[in-house]
C-alpha cells in the first residue's frame, strides 16, 4: 500500500501475478487488524480504506477468525520454541496455514522466513517460489 516502502515493486508484482493465476488468499482476523493499524499510522485513513476494500474482497480474500482452539494452538506453539521470536500472531497465521493446506505464503517477515524453512512452507517471489 505504500509505493515507498523498499518491498513494494516487488509486492505489487507478485500481487500482480496471483491475481492472473486465481490464487486465493487467506488471512487471519489479528493479521487483518494489525495492517489495518499499522497502514493507517504510517499512510493515513484512505490507503488504509483502499487496503480494507482489497482485503474485504471475498472472491480474492478469505479471513479466517482466530478463534480459541487456533490460539490455543498457537500458544503451545509459542511456548515450545524457546529459540524463537516468532510472535502469537505471526503463529496464529501459521496454524492457519496448516489447517487450510496452505503450502505458500506472501510475506518478507523474518519470522516467515525462518518459519518456511522449519515447517516447509514456500515464500512466494517474484520469479518463483522458494522453499
């Protein structure tokens, strides 16, 4: 949402690209409410608007409520992983992802960097996806 930010060239364009080939994505609530946050500090009220319209668009966008049993699992999973600074909402995306047979994620968080490389997932870029 912010043509400054240093990712957003390549964002747009793997955006860009899912878009062509139908992909669906999902979310989670908390994940939905921390970038509406985190937009409308940083860019004001519109781009946060034009981020909400985009994300609200259920043929492009499932939000997926974080509910007990997800943040109970998400917590173990905090718990458990002493060596990790993977934050509980960050996890919650990855409980998430395994319950919805998600095997890719559209993200440049360190946290889903080193979690791909734990729970196998893929990183999408913007020539391919990487494990």
């Amino acid at each position: 949402m912010s043509k400054k930010d240093g990712r957003h060239e390549t964002a747009a364009q793997i955006y860009e690209r899912e878009l062509r080939k139908s992909t669906y994505l999902i979310t989670s609530n908390l994940t939905t409410y921390e970038a509406y946050t985190k937009i409308k500090t940083e860019k004001g009220i519109e781009i946060a608007t034009k981020l909400r319209d985009v994300i609200e668009n259920k043929r492009l966008v499932k939000i997926e409520r974080v509910t007990s049993d997800i943040e109970e699992e998400a917590l173990e999973i905090f718990w458990r992983y002493h060596d990790k600074t993977w934050g509980i909402i960050d996890i919650t995306s990855f409980v998430i992802m395994d319950r919805n047979g998600c095997n890719s994620a559209f993200a440049f968080d360190r946290h889903f960097v080193e979690a791909a490389q734990q729970k196998g997932f893929h990183l999408l870029t913007v020539d391919a996806e990487i494990s």
